[in-house]
C-alpha cells in the first residue's frame, strides 16, 4: 500500500530540502563574505550545517555554531539584531516568491554527539562492552 506525503507530515519534500539547501549556502556566503556589519559575527566564524524550512517556505529555522562552540549566545543574539539585513541580502541571492522570515537556533548536534562520545569511552561502557565481546568469542 503506497503511503501518501500526508500521513508523515514531519518529513519534509524535496522542495524545502532544495530550498533550504539553497538559503544555507546564501547565508554562509554573506557570513564568509565578511560580517563587517556587525562586530561579533565579523570576529567569529560560523557554521550552518542545516536550515530547516516549513512546509509553506515561509520560515527558515537556520541552524548554526560557533566555530570552537565559543559565544554561542552572543552570536545568537548577533544574528537575531541582523535579521532583517540577512533575511534581505538571503533574497537577493535566492529566488523565491516570497523571502523566507528567519529565526536562528544553535545547532546542538555537536554538543550531543560530544556526549555520546564520551560515553562510550567511559569505563564502565568499556568494560560491558569488553565483556560482551569475550561472550561472544
């Protein structure tokens, strides 16, 4: 039985994939460019491993981090004061009807896979896992 694209309204089409790839790409150019706009992007660099776009393309959830994870809160609030001027200069490079409105998150992936990292070298994971490894042997 094929499924229809409704019943999983959480995945996202090939069109916000796109157009969120696309917007990722204008925003790192702008921030590579030189963030001469604004002195705590202009220090900083910056990553955007993902944008995320609503299912109208009307919102761009931008994902980003701090190269080294450092002021994290002070490039958030950075990016939000420039908002209008990235949303604008976002435009300028990606044609679409409408340009998105954009809100900025810290992406904590890094965080979360630092985590598990650790995790896994502890010694009572090692130790299980050492011991699980000798069962199987």
């Amino acid at each position: 039985m094929k499924k229809h694209r409704s019943e999983h309204p959480s995945t996202p089409g090939q069109r916000q994939l796109r157009v969120g790839e696309l917007i990722r790409h204008a925003l790192s150019e702008v921030l590579t460019r030189g963030a001469d706009f604004d002195k705590v992007l202009a220090k900083n660099m910056i990553t955007v491993p993902e944008v995320r776009m609503s299912p109208d393309l009307r919102l761009a959830t931008i994902y980003v981090m701090p190269l080294g994870g450092r002021d994290k809160e002070a490039v958030l609030e950075a990016l939000g004061n420039n908002r209008k001027y990235l949303r604008t200069e976002i435009a300028k490079r990606v044609n679409l009807k409408f340009a998105p409105d954009i809100r900025f998150l810290i992406d904590e992936r890094f965080d979360e896979a630092e985590r598990i990292e650790k995790l896994l070298r502890s010694p009572e994971v090692v130790r299980d896992t050492a011991r699980d490894k000798n069962r199987n042997s």
